[in-house]
C-alpha cells in the first residue's frame, strides 16, 4: 500500500483482525492459503511460516523478536543495546550447485504457524510494537515502511507418481506515508529546546520516508 499519510494503508493492509467485515488484506490473504491448504487430498503435506520487517529510519527491526536473555543475548545472536539481534541486508547468489536466496534480511526471525489464527497472533504483536507517532496530518500516523512476508511450502504428488515440493513467497508491504515538508512541518517556535528536538526527530523521520519511498 503507497500514498500519502493518513489516507488508510495500515487500515487497507491490516484492517481490524478481531472483526471479520473489518480485516484488512493480510488477514483475508492469510485466510485464503490455508483454506487451500486445507483442501482435502490437494496437498501431501504443508509448512507455513511468516515474518515481519520494520523499516524506520533507514534502519531494519524485527517486530516479532521475543524479549533477550538476562544477558541481553537473543538465541546466541549478536543484538543491539535493548537486546534485539542486528539485522541486515545480505545477498545470496548461490552457487552452481545450489540456488540463492538473492536479497534477503540476515537475522530476521521466522514463525511457523499453523493456521490463520497463529498469524493473527503475530499481527496483533507487530502491531503493538511498531512505530507510530502523531502529525498535523495524522494523529495515528505509522512512521516506518513494514513488510509482512509468508513462506509456503508443498509437497504434492503428480500423475507420474513423483512427489513434486513447492515453495513460494507472499510478500505485502504497507509504507509509511510520503509527507509535503510544508504541510507536514510543525512550528516549533515557543516550544523550548524539548519542542525543538521533537521537531527535528519528526523532520527527520519524514526526509527518511520520502527518500526511502
């Protein structure tokens, strides 16, 4: 989902997940693939797992890690300050042997789910974790880029008798939205030093969104 803040992307993407008329396409996409993975005798077997990245301020965040150990160590990865492992972009082109994965985020947590209301679970997780602030064009206003993907794989038997396996990416990305300096820009005049370095975070957060879009 792209345009401009405050015109419904979250809301189009995510929608309402406790209210069935209300959800958004994740969910309704999220529906629709296990329903078919759930049509008798389709499928020898089935595995589904799902992620969730966080682009904000041009730095990468995972909005489904759990919580690090006591010694700010998560499952024995390096991790950033609050515990959370680093990630970062990395390219995998493989080999003559084997095929690469191309672009992907090195560290990015994968949940297998087994079902829609597992990936309802994760939704509403994300959903508390990632980033929101309030504009003078928005008041509920999500300030980083989110990419919710859905890895499926198949093994199903062909009419020769083989067993064919499948694997396949659903990626769906709900951007922030792109703001006009002139619109979007409060004054922070009056405010003091605090309403000045808000100001400028905003600012900030703003030139990061337009670039990055």
């Amino acid at each position: 989902a792209y345009g401009q803040t405050g015109t419904g992307k979250t809301h189009t993407m995510e929608g309402e997940i406790v209210c069935e008329e209300k959800k958004g396409i994740i969910p309704r996409a999220v529906e629709a693939i296990f329903e078919s993975l759930g049509e008798k005798g389709k499928y020898v077997s089935s595995a589904v797992s799902a992620s969730y990245l966080e682009i904000y301020n041009e730095e990468l965040s995972d909005l489904l890690t759990e919580a690090a150990d006591e010694r700010g160590v998560y499952n024995g990865r390096s991790s950033h300050a609050d515990g959370a492992p680093k990630l970062s972009l990395v390219e995998d082109k493989g080999d003559g042997k084997r095929r690469g994965k191309g672009v992907y985020a090195h560290n990015l947590s994968e949940h297998e789910v087994c079902s829609a209301a597992d990936v309802l679970g994760l939704i509403a997780r994300a959903q508390e974790r990632r980033r929101v602030g309030e504009t003078r064009m928005n008041k509920h206003s999500s300030r980083s880029h989110c990419v919710f993907t859905l890895t499926v794989t198949t093994r199903e038997t062909t009419s020769e008798g083989m067993t064919m396996e499948s694997t396949g990416k659903l990626h769906l990305v709900d951007l922030a939205g792109s703001e006009c300096a002139k619109t979007a820009a409060g004054s922070a005049a009056g405010g003091g030093s605090g309403a000045h370095a808000a100001h400028d975070a905003r600012e900030r957060e703003r030139k990061n969104i337009n670039q990055s879009l």
